[in-house]
C-alpha cells in the first residue's frame, strides 16, 4: 500500500510539471511569435516616405536622369462620327492606294488597322518624318499579330507575319477601301475609329525601360530598400512613390516605353516608336500595352521592315 501511495504522488509531481512546462510554452511561444512579428514590421514598414524623402534619395543620380531626357509626343484619342481613311487615328477603314496588294495575315486573311498616323498632322520630333503616313496592321489573332511562336528574342518580334509596318512617303488620291470585317481577338474594335490628337512633351526614362536599373548601379528596388532601411522609411512606399515618377504608360510617339511585364530589349538598338495603352475602349489583354520598337538607322532611312513589334499585360 505504501509502495503505491509513492508511485501515486510520483506520477502526480510528473503531471505538475508537465502542465507548468505546456503552460510556460504556450505563453512563450506567442510572445516571441508577436515580437518578431512587430520586428519585421518596423522593418518592412517604417515611415511613410514625403516628398522630400523620395528628392533625398533620387539626389545622387539626377545628372544621369536628367540626361535621359527624350521628346515625345503624347497621343489623346476621341470618337470619329465620321470615318476619315486620310486621318490619323485608331482602327477603322485604312488609307490604302489603288493598284496596291493590300497586307494578309499568314492565312490569307486581311489585316486589320491597328493605327495609322499622318506625319503632317502632329508636332515634328527630330528623326521622324515630316510628311507622309504610318500604319501598322496585326491579325485577329490569340496574340494580336504578334510573333510570340519563337524565343521572344527582338530578331522573333521583328517577323512580320501576322502584323505589318507601311510607309507611305507621299499619299495618293485614288485609294480603295478596305472594310473591317468581323473580328474576336483584337484589342479594339476596327469598326469604331478613333481620332488621334497631338502634343508635343518631353519625358525622362521610364522604369521598365532597360536601362533604368544602370542609372543606380544594380536593381533599383534593391538600392531603394537598402536607403529606406538606413533611413528608416518603408521600402515598399519608397519604391513605390520613385517608380511612380517614372511611369510612362499612356499613347504615344517616340519617348520610353512602358510595361506591365518586362523590356524584350536587353542591349541599345532599338527604341521605341509607337505606343499603344489599354483604355476603356482598347483592352491588351489583361490591361495591357502595346509597343513597336525600331533602331534609330532603320528610322532615319525611312525603312519600317524590321520594327518589333510586342505587347504585354497583368
């Protein structure tokens, strides 16, 4: 009996302590869990970044910024009541002359016009024609036209299978039209035209440009969350309200490029040409981009056979 009244209070004592040791852990772990949570968050959060703070850090390197500096010309776009085939603008019936094959898909199918711009009617930006009209035509295509069948190397973009790039030096009066027949896969709708109009702006480089991370001498979200952490500003707000600044979606003519994903360029050659945006009558996909890009030689000859052409979405 004696002996059993010891194991009793023996397995008693162990169950104490047990419970004491659960007890002390489970308070132990939440209160480490919840100062490390509050540690990480003074670190990824810290102050709200002003102004001055986003000044501060761009400082060091606004002499390479400042030298970026390119023109542009932005693009508004408004509805036509009326079809005008010798207008620039966005979709509808193109300008195409008599006597001239009009441009196919690898199908046989006809092109559909993207856009079509007439030199004459916007500000003149060094390198551009003064005279004359561009259009580009892509296919009704999962892709929009676009060769993305390869490596998506700039060479791949710059098939023009399904999409084409025209220049006309000077425009005819005989022409025929061509109506748009019916698409599904376009990111607008070529029966509805858009007018283009024109204004004359200058920008700095963009932060999807590829260049943009050589200004600060590495990845620029790194170099920005080492200087908000030194100085105790939330990274992501610091990068945030940076990158913000050098935003360049929008419509436009020559400038930087802006996109949801990355720059196909990695190397100088080309530039941009001509962009369009998703807006609420032009959807690129998942609120996307379209771009064009050709080198500054191609340009300057006037020679629009080996522009790239890419797009790109959330």
């Amino acid at each position: 009996m004696k002996f059993l009244l010891l194991l009793f209070a023996s397995l008693l004592i162990v169950v104490l302590v047990l419970v004491a040791s659960h007890r002390s852990k489970s308070t132990a772990i939440p209160a480490a869990q919840e100062a490390m949570k509050a540690a990480m968050n003074k670190k990824i959060k810290g102050r709200v970044p002003t102004d001055s703070d986003v000044a501060d850090f761009l400082a060091p390197y606004l002499a390479q910024i400042e030298a970026s500096k390119k023109a542009t010309v932005n693009i508004a776009l408004e509805d036509m009541k009326n079809d005008d085939v010798f207008a620039s603008k966005v979709g509808g019936i193109a300008y195409w002359p008599e006597a001239e094959e009009y441009p196919k898909a690898a199908n046989g199918e006809p092109l559909f016009l993207l856009a079509q711009i007439r030199f004459d009617e916007m500000p003149p930006m060094a390198g551009y024609p003064d005279k004359g009209m561009l259009q580009f035509f892509i296919a009704d295509t999962d892709y929009y036209g676009a060769n993305f069948d390869g490596d998506f190397s700039l060479s791949q973009l710059q098939v023009q299978k399904d999409f084409r790039v025209k220049y006309w030096p000077e425009l005819r009066e005989k022409i025929v039209k061509v109506a748009p027949g019916d698409s599904e896969m376009l990111p607008h709708d070529p029966k509805k035209p858009r007018r283009m109009k024109f204004s004359a702006q200058q920008e700095l480089i963009s932060d999807s440009d590829f260049r943009f991370d050589r200004i600060f001498g590495g990845e620029a979200y790194s170099v920005i969350e080492q200087y908000a952490a030194k100085h105790g500003i939330s990274s992501d707000g610091l990068a945030d309200a940076v990158f913000e600044r050098f935003n360049r979606s929008g419509h436009k003519i020559g400038g930087y490029p802006y996109f949801t994903q990355t720059d196909p360029r990695s190397e100088p050659g080309m530039e941009l040409l001509f962009q369009l945006d998703s807006d609420d009558d032009m959807m690129w996909g998942d609120v996307g981009v379209g771009n064009f890009f050709i080198s500054p030689e191609d340009l300057q000859r006037r020679d629009f056979t080996r522009v790239a052409y890419n797009w790109d979405c959330h």
